[in-house]
C-alpha cells in the first residue's frame, strides 16, 4: 500500500510541475515573440518576469527531487539519506518561491503602472505595492533561511541546534500576505477598464483576461489551507499537496502575466482566418467571372466565325454573279456577230 501512494505522488510531483514549467515558458516566449513583432524593446517589466521564470525553474526541480525520494510516505518508513534529501529540497523550495512570485508580482504591478500612469492614484498605490512586495519577499527569504540555528538543522537533525517556535504560523502568515497581494494585483485594473470609452463586449474581454489571475487566488488559498496539515517533523508524507500548490501558483501567475502581450498574436491570427474566409468566399464568383467571360470569349468566336462565313457567301454570290454577266455578254457578242454575217452581199 506505501508503494502505491509513493508511486501516486512520485508521477503526480513530476508530471505536474515540469508541465506547467513547460506552459509557463512557452507563454513567456510567445510574450517575447509578440515584443518582436511589434518592434518594440523589451522593458523591465519583461526582464522581470523572465527572473521569475527562472526562479520558479528551481522550485520545479527541488519538487521533482523530492518526488524521487520517498514523499507521500511516513517519514519513518524512508532511509536516513532519503529523509534529508526531502528536508533539503523543502527548505530550497522556501528559498525560490518568496523571490520568483516577488519578480512575477512586481512586473505585473509596473506593467499596471505603465498602463495607467496618467492617473496620479495609480501611480502612488503601485509604487507603494512595489516596495511592500519587495519587503516581503525580503523578510520570507531572510527568516527562511535563518529559522534554524545553524541554519543546515532544518534538514539535518544529527546536528545539535534548535529552530523558531511557530514555523508553521510563519508559513501561514507569509502565505496569506501573498494571497492578499494577489487580490489587490487582480482588483487593481478593474475600475479603469469598466471606465474605457469602448463597448461592453470588449470590456468583459479585457476584465476575463485579467481575472484569469483570479486562477493564482485560488492555488494560492490551497497552498494556504495545506499548511494546517503541515508536519515539520513528518515533511515527506505532509508536503506533497503543498508542493503542488506552490508550482501551480507560480507558473499559473506566470501565465497570468503574459497573457495581455499576446494580443498582436490573436490579432494575427483572426487577420490569418479572415483573410482565408474571404478568399474562401470569393473563388465561386471568380469561378463564375471566369466561366462568363470565357462564354463571351466564345460568343466572340462565333460572331467572328459568323463573318467570315457571310463574308465568304457574299464573295461567293459576287462571283457568280459576275460570271453570269460575263456569259450573258458573250452571248449577246455571239448574237451580233451572226447577224453581221447574214447581212454581207453574197
């Protein structure tokens, strides 16, 4: 039965993570690929976004590592060496997840910034968003990496040292700042755009693009609720759901993030689909001008034909008929001659 559950979650913690790494960079490089279309440089809010990428790069491969070292069984089931490699690889994920979803943030909040930049409010509630998410991030990392002394007793127990009381209600309390960060991200647009001169339709579909961020509320919430069921002292059967929580929120923030740079992409391909509709719909008639203009083409053939045979007939009776005076006139010379010699004396 323990080797069915490891199993489970050996495929479920590599299967899942390196595929939605895998989305979450094709998205950035479709991000990238419309910046080149439009021939604009890139900006920093880009740069940004691709230190996130690779941040989270490192959170996915720290999940996969443990995935392979026994996660999803009691602790006391697993060899010494697996029991710190999972130790290990849940105290690197705390190291990566803070400042990759730090990076992601602030390049949403400055491409915000960018948008509405006119408008003097915006301006001050990103800038102060900016530096909160900074600090925040700073702080995860700094008491991450420190709440143990030595800082190496998280994920090796042999030393002798002691960590901070309340680990899990740290967890818990960075957890739900983010999931607060990430409401305000997804409200923040959302006055302005219902503001646009523009018709509803095409405000619902700027609001939809945005709210799909509602997508990392929600895997964050769940990241958030596993933490109750967080045992530092049994991480390899406790941290398989959390792990898969942190990836999914990261690539979907990610994703998230690219989604408005892909309009000259969309655009491109609605150009493409009506382009090929309309010469879809346009070769019956020029099918049809073909076929009428060769029908005029033979029409003309036949007048021409026509001609040349009236033509013909004409010369032909013209000819007969000069023939007939001809003979006419050789009769009436033959006639005169007689009569010429009858009159002669004898």
């Amino acid at each position: 039965m323990e080797h069915q559950v490891n199993v489970y979650w050996k495929n479920v913690l590599t299967i899942v993570p390196i595929v939605g790494a895998g989305v979450a960079t094709i998205t950035y490089l479709l991000r990238l690929y419309c910046r080149r279309v439009k021939r604009v440089g890139l900006l920093l809010e880009d740069y940004l976004m691709g230190a996130g990428l690779i941040l989270s790069y490192c959170v996915t491969a720290f999940v996969v590592d443990t995935a392979f070292n026994g996660v999803g069984l009691p602790i006391t089931s697993l060899p010494k060496y697996e029991r710190m490699r999972i130790q290990f690889g849940s105290w690197m994920i705390q190291k990566f997840w803070a400042p990759s979803m730090a990076f992601v943030k602030i390049s949403i909040v400055i491409f915000i910034k960018r948008l509405f930049g006119s408008i003097r409010a915006y301006v001050i509630i990103t800038n102060c968003l900016v530096a909160f998410i900074a600090t925040w991030a700073l702080a995860a990392l700094l008491t991450n990496t420190f709440q143990c002394t030595p800082v190496q007793y998280y994920y090796d127990k042999d030393l002798d040292g002691h960590c901070m009381p309340g680990q899990v209600q740290f967890f818990q309390a960075m957890g739900s700042i983010a999931l607060v960060e990430d409401v305000i991200i997804l409200c923040l647009p959302i006055p302005v755009f219902w503001r646009l001169q523009i018709n509803r339709r095409q405000k619902i579909a700027l609001i939809l693009v945005f709210s799909l961020g509602g997508l990392v509320c929600i895997f964050s919430l769940m990241r958030l609720i596993e933490f109750r069921e967080f045992q530092l002292t049994d991480l390899a059967a406790s941290s398989a759901k959390e792990s898969i929580w942190t990836c999914l929120e990261l690539d979907v923030a990610i994703i998230c993030g690219c989604l408005p740079f892909l309009n000259p992409l969309v655009q491109g391909v609605r150009n493409k689909v009506r382009s090929d509709a309309s010469k879809y719909q346009s070769q019956p008639s020029a099918g049809s001008n073909l076929h009428l203009h060769s029908m005029r083409g033979n029409k003309g053939d036949f007048r021409e034909l026509d001609s040349d045979c009236g033509a013909s007939a004409n010369s032909i009776s013209r000819n007969a008929t000069t023939s007939r005076q001809s003979s006419d006139m050789e009769n009436n010379r033959q006639d005169v001659d007689g009569r010429s010699n009858n009159i002669r004396p004898s």
